[in-house]
C-alpha cells in the first residue's frame, strides 16, 4: 500500500480532526470491527472501487463509509510517516467510529538481530513518529506485530519477543506467529504478563503451521484471515504471480466457525478486530461485508462495483443495485 500523495489541501492541525471514536469515549458493550488488510491494490479498480473516480476521490474515506476499520499494511514495508498518518485521520473523520490497526515495520519482527544493532534506537523513532500522530487521535486500535513461518519457538526467539514486547509496551499490541511450535500455555501466558493480544489466524495447514484458535489474552481481540491457497502459500515458483497467494474467497460454510471464534474472542476482550487478508480482485472486501452481516444480523452497505463481480453480495445488501443487472454475472469462484 504505498503512500500516496493527498488531492486536498494539507489536513488541518490534530485539533482539529482528533475527535477519538465512539468507543473511546464512552463505556460501551465490546466491540467488534471487521475490515480489510489494506487499500491499495491495482486489481480493486472496477471491482472494490469505482472504474472512474471523482475528483479527490481517496480510497480510505471510501471504504470507511463501509467498515470501521483497516488493517495499514505499509507500515510494514517502511516506518509510516506522520503526514500520512494525520491526511489518513482526516480521510476517515466522517466515521466517528473507524479506527486503524498497523503492522509494524518487518525490521523488528523479520530480522531478530536488528533490536541490538547500532541503528535500532533511529529505526524505533522512525516507527514512532508515524503511530503516534495516529495515537493522539485516537485512530491507533493496535499494532500488529507479525512474524514469519520461519519465526520458531526456541529460547532465543522467546527472549527476542520478550525484549521487543517491553520496547513497544505503550502501543496496544498484538502477536502473529504462524509455526505451531507457539501452540503452548508459555505462550499465552507471556502475551497475558505483557498485557499483549494473541492473533488468531487462518493460514493454510501445512506441516507444523499454528491452527484455527480463539484466544484472548488482552483487552483487544485480533483475528486475521489469509485464505487457503494450498498451492502457492509457500510457493517460490516465480512464475506465479504473488497475488495468487491471496486470491481466495471464504464460502459461507468456511466463514462460520470463524464467526463462532470472533464471538467466543469478542466476549474475552473489550475491542476486537477482524481482519480479512485475501485481497485479490476485492475478495478480502466480500468476506468482510459477509462476516459483518452474519455478526449484526442484518444487512449492510455493499459497495456497488463489488456487487456486480459476486452476485451472492445481493443477499446482504440493504439496498437493490443502482443499475440492474440484465446480465448477472456468474458466482466468482476461489481460483
């Protein structure tokens, strides 16, 4: 998702736009918000977003007319910068009730030798910067800290954790580990000592790969979904293209023990954030708006590009399309 340059004037000052969320501000059941990881992909034009877009069109402000929250994948590829963030709060504004979780920056969770090297302490104000511009606004929901497949449990690896968790211990953070040697009690027990969320993932079971789980061991429950594309997950085949990895769209039956775990999470924490990460061709969107729907009980707002690529969205619209189809198109089927 890289930075994009803002079509409107500069944001105004955090005053101005730091209006914190509902949530915040008041005591309140838990809540629960279901949104895509990222904004930015070349293949949502015509499918997520509109084919042509208006003057100042941005695609953060679109989306929070339909969820209220978004996963910022940039800032796992370089530290977010503060103008950024702050022309994001002021892209969401109009939804009192969005706010944004954040990955950190790979060179602390891909590299266990970079929290003692020499650049470490510059690197960590890099990465600073920009989640506390989101902080202060209270837009900052959670950072994720996301490790690899290759990220085992071993002394080493739990000393390493153990030293980045106190580092960020101000953030609200959560950890992503997908190698099944973190199934253990010493796990949650180290993530509930630091006050620290377990993220519980839907990845491809491949060997040791961690399993579907329901935990809570924080204030704030994360689940994060990534599809099942057995074939490509761990793929270096360079003919395929990397998008594959996450072209995947969830069947209703596939959703449904995962919105009985969202619930069981939900009741465990006081803010809980699903995330849906297969995002070709606008499918992380469909299975969002899905598992919203099911959650509430209700139908929900469909964006009106989607509809027309995956017909099944008609069954949870709260509105009839714009333009009737007088051609619909078939299902769109996992690839």
């Amino acid at each position: 998702m890289p930075p994009r340059k803002s079509q409107t004037p500069p944001p105004p000052t955090e005053a101005t736009h730091s209006a914190p969320p509902e949530s915040f501000t008041r005591a309140s059941a838990p809540i629960v918000r279901v949104g895509p990881a990222g904004w930015s992909y070349a293949d949502w034009a015509g499918y997520v977003y509109p084919s042509r877009r208006a003057r100042g069109f941005h695609e953060a402000t679109y989306l929070a007319e339909f969820f209220d929250t978004i996963e910022i994948n940039t800032s796992f590829y370089q530290p977010l910068r503060p103008d950024h963030a702050a022309q994001w709060i002021d892209r969401v504004a109009a939804n009192p009730r969005f706010v944004f979780t954040a990955k950190l920056w790979q060179r602390f969770t891909h590299d266990i030798r970079s929290i003692k090297s020499s650049s470490a302490a510059a690197e960590e104000r890099e990465v600073r910067s920009g989640f506390d511009v989101l902080r202060a606004a209270q837009r900052l929901g959670a950072v994720l800290l996301q490790f690899p497949f290759s990220f085992h449990r071993t002394a080493e690896t739990v000393a390493y954790l153990t030293a980045l968790l106190k580092r960020f211990a101000d953030y609200p953070l959560v950890v992503e580990v997908r190698h099944g040697t973190w199934d253990s009690p010493e796990t949650l027990e180290l993530l509930r000592a630091s006050g620290v969320s377990f993220c519980n993932i839907d990845q491809p079971i491949i060997g040791r790969s961690l399993m579907p789980s329901a935990e809570a061991t924080s204030a704030v429950g994360y689940v994060r979904l990534h599809g099942r594309r057995y074939d490509t997950w761990f793929s270096d085949d360079a003919k395929i293209p990397a998008h594959e990895r996450y072209n995947y769209l969830y069947s209703p039956e596939e959703l449904s023990p995962w919105v009985s775990r969202v619930r069981k999470v939900s009741e465990q924490a006081r803010n809980t954030f699903v995330i849906t990460n297969n995002h070709f061709q606008g499918k992380a969107v469909v299975n969002a708006l899905q598992l919203i729907s099911i959650l509430k009980g209700s139908k929900v707002k469909v964006p009106e590009p989607l509809r027309h690529h995956y017909p099944q969205l008609e069954a949870i619209a709260d509105t009839p399309p714009a333009e009737p189809l007088l051609f619909p198109m078939k299902d769109a089927k996992n690839q």
